[in-house]
C-alpha cells in the first residue's frame, strides 16, 4: 500500500533504521551504489552507530545537516566505510558528547562546529587527526 505520491523506490532508496536515522541509496558517477545518512527522526535514540553498510551496500557519507538540531543525540560511532561528512552535519547537537570514528584515514571535516565532545579514534591514528 503507498500513500498518495509515493512510489517503490520510495522504499528502495530511502529507509529509516531503528536508530531513527534516515538513509538515502545514492549513484556515484562510476555507477556504483552507496547509501548516505540525510537525516533523522524525532525518535531518534541516543547513542547512534552508523552500520559501515546496509545489506552489502556501503554507507559512504553523511550529507550536509542531517543530524542538525538533534538534541538527543549523546554519541555516535562513525564507520571507517565514511569518505565524507557534510558541513555542519552534526550542527546545534548539544547533548553530543562522545564521538568515536573507526576511519583509517581522515578527511577535513567542518561538521562539529562548536561542540565539545570527546573524539576517540583507532588505536595508532591519533597523529592522523
């Protein structure tokens, strides 16, 4: 049954996990598939992990504001799978206090703005960061 204007693909390329994030199936411009975190329910919990993938198809990203305003979010784990992060992803999360981010190699992100939360980080990558 779809509501009016909804379609499949509807369901096929936009999920909401348990957590309450929202997932959007994306095409790289070589074809290939990937899933990226756009956004959040009012219902979301408190303590996020990010899968690395969704059924086999790899999380890549989290875009631009998707956690914005997010005031129940206390920590959140980030998979190596990520290659980008959005700009101010994570903007205006208050209650954020602990990130832990399992990438091997970092990228330049500007998603935190001004919270204070701890950062752990693989073991041997602290210079990395």
């Amino acid at each position: 049954i779809y509501e009016d204007g909804e379609t499949i693909y509807d369901y096929i390329l936009k999920q909401t996990d348990e957590q309450g994030v929202s997932y959007t199936l994306m095409q790289d411009s070589d074809g290939s598939l990937y899933y990226s975190v756009t956004g959040h329910t009012n219902t979301m919990i408190e303590n996020v992990a990010i899968p690395a993938d969704i059924e086999g198809c790899p999380v890549r990203s989290i875009e631009e504001l998707a956690f914005k305003d997010c005031k129940t979010l206390t920590s959140i784990i980030l998979p190596n799978s990520l290659s980008s992060i959005g700009d101010g992803a994570f903007e205006n999360c208050s209650g954020l206090k602990s990130v832990t981010s399992k990438i091997l190699e970092p990228f330049v992100v500007n998603a935190f703005g001004d919270i204070n939360a701890t950062l752990v980080v693989p073991k041997g990558k602290r210079d990395a960061y």
